[in-house]
C-alpha cells in the first residue's frame, strides 16, 4: 500500500510547516538557478544532473557531512517496512490535530496531561499525589 504517508497541503498563515520548503527553495535558487535560466536549452536535463549531484554526491552540514543517500544507506536497516509500519499502527491512538498551530499545541499539551494523569486501565495514576514539586 502507498497510503502510509499522508500529504496534506500547508494552509495558510502556518509559517512554522514553511520551513523545510523554503529551505529547499533557496537551496534550488542558490545552488542551481543562480547558474541555470529556465529558458535554457535542455533544462530538464540540467535539473536531473543537479538533483543527482545534491543527492548522491554533495556533503550536507545537516547530515554530518554525508550525502543524502549515505544517510538513507545508514538508517536503511533500522527503517521499518510498510508491512511492519501497517501491522502495528492503530488509527484509534492518533490525535486529531487543530488547523491553528497554537491551538494544537494547547490541545496537544492537554491531551499529554491527561494521559499522563489517567492510567491504560482508566483508573488514575497512583503514583501521582495531586501536589506540585516546588521548584527553586
């Protein structure tokens, strides 16, 4: 199945989603079209070079200096398959999450309080005693 991962379009006024997309845009602008105009002749080929280039043999900072593909070559055996993924995941158990990123964030810190509070039996959590630490 190709549904594991779900995309939705960033709605507006989200500046915190914006930022792995502008990161790649300026990336792109940076790296690529400061050297290429898009009316150049054969620019799909020049894009497939690039993209090959950025990926397979260009060190990131991000990733320690390893190329994208080194890094997916690190992580590959310790990537679940979607088999793996599917057999486990529990639509019940996922959060229904707000359009307003500070409302989320409330209703996030919310739902991690009371699931902290309330044990998996439904009872309350026993080893809390309903007072706060002082913190100094």
């Amino acid at each position: 199945m190709s549904e594991c991962i779900k995309f939705r379009p960033i709605p507006p006024r989200s500046p915190h989603l914006n930022g792995k997309v502008e990161r790649s845009q300026l990336t792109d602008l940076n790296e690529f079209w400061s050297h290429h105009g898009p009316t150049e002749k054969e620019i799909e080929q020049r894009i497939e070079e690039w993209q090959f280039d950025y990926n397979w043999r260009s060190p990131h900072g991000s990733l320690g200096g390893n190329t994208p593909v080194d890094r997916i070559a690190e992580v590959g055996e310790n990537t679940p398959l979607v088999e793996q993924v599917e057999s486990v995941y529990d639509e019940s158990k996922e959060r229904i999450r707000h359009r307003e990123w500070r409302i989320d964030r409330t209703l996030a810190e919310h739902r991690r309080r009371l699931l902290e509070f309330v044990s998996p039996t439904g009872g309350t959590n026993s080893s809390r005693t309903g007072k706060r630490s002082s913190r100094k």
